[in-house]
C-alpha cells in the first residue's frame, strides 16, 4: 500500500503525517515530530540558513524516511505563514487575470519597492460582497523566492521531489474539511492557529473562506491578553460581527489555561481540532496514546498530506 507523506516546518519542529491509501479511503498510518536546533519562524523566511542548517535539516528528514522504511519518491510540505506576506486586496475579478496580478505586483511594489518581484503569488478568492460590481476581496499570500529556492535544495539533498508546497493555516483549514465536513456545513466558523509569537484567524462561512488576520506576541505572558483581545475585536467586525457558530483551535503547543480564556469570552463553543477525527487508522496509530493525545499539533502536515494523497 502506497504511503503519503506530509511535513510540517514550523517553530523549531518538524512534523511528519503518513497517510496510506487513497484519496477516497485514507488512512492514517504514524505521525511524529522531531526538534531541531533551528528556528523556522525566523531564518528560514530571512534565508540566513548556514550550509550546516541544510545539512542538519535534510538529514533529519532522510532518516526519518529511512527510519520508517518509506518507498517514497515525493512528499507534500507546509510553512508558516510567518514565512509569507499576507494581504487582502478587493479585486475586480471581471478584468482578467493578467490585470489582476499586474494590480497585485503594484500593490506588493508598495511594500516592497527594491524586489517586490522576487516574490510567488498564491490568491484566494474571499467570496465577500462588496459594493463594487463584479468586485471581490482576494487573500494574496506572497513568499519569497530564496525561501523556496531554500526547500527546495533540502528535497534534493533527500532524494525528494516537493510536490506541492503550502502555508501551514490553509493546509489546517483542509483537513477541518475533510473531518468536520458535516460539522461546519452551513455554519460560521473561526479556525484559529496559536503559534510561536505568532496567532492566525480564518473565518469561513458555509465551508467558504471570508477573512484571516493575524497577532503577534512577544513573550509567554502577553499570550492569552494578545489572544483574547484579537478575537474580541474579530467578533466585533466584519464580516465575523458576533457570528461564528464554533471556534476551532490548533498550533504547536495548546495549554489549558489558554483554552480556559478563549471558552471565557463566550462568543462560541471551543474545540481543540483532531485533524484525523473521520479518517480511518491503522491499528499501529490506535495503540499509540501518546501520540494520538497531540493530535492538533499536526494539523497542517495532515492537511497537505490530505491534498496530496493519491497525486
């Protein structure tokens, strides 16, 4: 049986889902995670990564594979969003494409007016109604090209083709659709990532993504003030404005009292995420307690894992 790997870059972690099967009927087969002497929130985006970083990071991943004994030729990777540039734009969808990423190029120029083309250009449409004709907010998420150029040799070096390369939110946001399916079917629902100094909000209507933002925290004790503060101002805005049917939660590490201060705002009921909630397991994972019991922490390499399944 064919097996699925997603990797997860993210804090000084690196996470590994193996799926088996197929598309259809998926199965989760181990998961794990190993800590490495590197930052990915910081150097990997500021490509400030020595020789010996590759090295290091390129092997862990190879003996990972080799310690699993996976006949893999290719694997599926996620990023933080820290590593990308985020905007939200309102785009007259009717123009055409080569109008639209010329009005993007512009708008990333302001930011970034030395190498603004240096840039990958991803979009998502936010499905918003806006009071322009045939307009519609779209969600650019640019990542430099050296970040990706970095990956890249670290695949080589293992032997791997990087078959598909995502943010670490929208990989999280895939696998609440293949699990909750029913769950958040017609419902508002406000996924939120807890990363380190770093806090992602997606909002999405009926399985439709609507908005994301994000807040930044500078040591342990701001966490849950920062935390708490961004979602009283979410829910007091468009387009959330008080209506959210269920707040989602994954990320790196999730502590108690976090939990326990998000459940106190009562704005909508809380859930940790199990990113393998409907997917069937081998019995190798069920006996695994340990494992299974920080199942949230693998949200994204389960979710690219989910999109690359069968490819």
């Amino acid at each position: 049986m064919s097996t699925t790997l997603g990797i997860g870059f993210s804090g000084n972690h690196i996470y590994f889902t193996e799926l088996v099967g197929d598309a259809a009927n998926p199965k989760v087969d181990h998961i794990e995670s190993i800590k490495l002497d590197f930052d990915f929130e910081d150097e990997l985006g500021k490509y400030k990564s020595s020789q010996k970083d590759l090295t290091n990071i390129s092997s862990e991943i190879s003996t990972y594979v080799a310690k699993r004994g996976l006949n893999i030729s290719k694997a599926a990777l996620t990023i933080s969003t820290s590593q990308a540039f985020v905007i939200t734009l309102p785009v007259d969808y009717s123009e055409g494409k080569q109008s639209i990423n010329s009005k993007i190029y512009w708008e990333l120029s302001n930011y970034f007016p030395d190498n603004y083309n240096d840039y990958l250009i991803n979009t998502y449409r936010l499905n918003n109604v806006l009071p322009c004709k045939n307009s519609d907010d779209f969600l650019i998420i640019a990542v430099h090209k050296n970040t990706i150029e970095f990956i890249k040799r670290i695949f080589k070096i293992c032997n791997l083709e990087l078959s598909v390369v995502d943010i670490d939110h929208f990989s999280a946001e895939n696998a609440i659709r293949k699990n909750y399916s029913g769950a958040i079917e017609g419902r508002n629902v406000l996924l939120v990532g807890l990363k380190n100094g770093r806090i992602d909000y997606g909002y999405m209507v009926d399985r439709k993504y609507k908005y994301f933002t994000h807040s930044r925290y500078y040591n342990n004790t701001e966490f849950n003030l920062s935390l708490t503060r961004r979602l009283n101002a979410i829910f007091a805005a468009e387009p959330v404005s008080g209506s959210a049917d269920c707040i989602y939660l994954y990320g790196d590490d999730i502590r108690e009292d976090t939990v326990e201060a998000v459940r106190k705002l009562d704005k909508a009921p809380v859930e940790i995420i199990n990113p393998f909630e409907n997917i069937r397991a081998t019995d190798l994972f069920l006996k695994n307690d340990s494992l299974r019991k920080y199942s949230y922490k693998f949200a994204a390499s389960c979710g690219i894992a989910l999109r690359n399944i069968g490819a």
